[in-house]
C-alpha cells in the first residue's frame, strides 16, 4: 500500500476498533455478527489489509454505522464538504480503476457518494448489499457494462441507470479508452435491527 492508502487503512482499522470497543464486543463477536474471518478482522483493526469494498460494508453494518463511517471521524455537524482529492479511495482495479467514497451520511438511513474511475478492462464485482439498498449510476465519460442479477445493460456517456442493491451486481469498461461514473448509494435503516439478521446470508470472507 502507498502512504495514503496506508494514512486510510490506520484510520479505518482505529474506528472499528474503537466502535467495537464502545460496544464491549470481542473480536469473534464482531467477526460472527459481519459474517468475516476473525482473521480478516484483525488484519483491518491493526491497518495493515486492503480490505474489499464489500468486507468494510459488512463490517459498517455489523457496528450500525455505515460506511461512510468507517472512513469519517464522529462529529455531528450539518454541513460536511470534502474537497477534490480528499475522498477516501476504498476500491482499486487491478488495471488502474478507483471507487473513491467522497460524501456520505450518517445512521439509520445511509447515504453514499461514489467517485469511480475504470480502467480499460477493470471490472468491479459487488455481493448483494443489505435488503432495501438502492444504487443510482451516472456515466460521465466513456462506456460501462453494469451487470444486475441476471440482466446486461451497456451505458454510455450521459446515460443512467437506478437499480436495487440488493443482488449481486457488477461495473465493467469494455472499451479502450477510461470511463468514469458517479454512483449514489441507499442503504436503509442500517443498526435499525439485529445485525444478525442482516449478514445472515453472507459468508465468511477475507481480505
């Protein structure tokens, strides 16, 4: 990992901590409650992981406090602006890609605002989100191919998409060229019920 990778994976790995810590939980607890590795938990609380998009967000759940969460320190201010080059990039593609998170708002009903870029032949493969969570994609530049459960869809600039979370979906550039989306998240009620309920479907998974 680069320093700011490094900076955002300390950062990380202190606010789950300290969330977990506020709630008396062990490591097992959490680890059971996110459906992930005690393992892969431990490798997030201590920063030295590039955990995936998807183990932060079962772990976000887990807490009740969203993703944007993990990667904001506790303040409850009304106006919160984060400034070009200031989001945190929890996603990178192997060719090059990033799915930067650049605003998001706090419990029960999360809010997210993506940044994402995708490099020739980047794809990005998310599991199913909670039960509720809605997505909403814009193409700034260049084409994306968004797979959803068993549908295909093919988007070019200036076309959007809004779509349910909740299943399996995925963002790929077919092109030769980069394409660049903005991608809004809704993820409701999240700590609004037992966390148990919410991962039950999900598997264990490691960074």
């Amino acid at each position: 990992m680069d320093e700011q990778a490094s900076a955002l994976a300390a950062a990380i790995g202190a606010r789950v901590r300290e969330e977990r810590h506020g709630r008396r939980w062990t490591l097992d607890q959490l680890a059971e409650s996110a459906g992930v590795s005690r393992r892969a938990l431990v490798n997030v609380e201590q920063g030295t992981a590039n955990p995936s998009v998807g183990t932060l967000l079962r772990i976000s759940d887990a807490l009740g406090i969203g993703l944007p969460g993990l990667v904001e320190p506790p303040a409850a201010r009304r106006l919160e602006v984060t400034r070009a080059g200031e989001g945190a990039a929890l996603w990178t593609g192997e060719r090059g890609g990033r799915g930067v998170l650049v605003a998001g708002s706090a419990p029960p009903d999360v809010l997210e605002l993506w940044d994402w870029t995708l490099a020739p032949g980047d794809r990005h493969r998310s599991e199913a989100h909670a039960e509720g969570t809605q997505e909403a994609l814009h193409v700034l530049e260049g084409s994306v191919v968004v797979e959803v459960g068993d549908r295909t869809l093919a988007l070019g600039t200036g076309d959007a998409l809004a779509f349910p979370g909740d299943v399996a979906h995925s963002y790929a550039n077919p092109a030769a060229g980069p394409a660049r989306f903005s991608l809004t998240v809704f993820e409701p009620g999240v700590g609004a019920e037992p966390q148990r309920s919410r991962t039950s479907r999900r598997s264990p998974t490691e960074c």
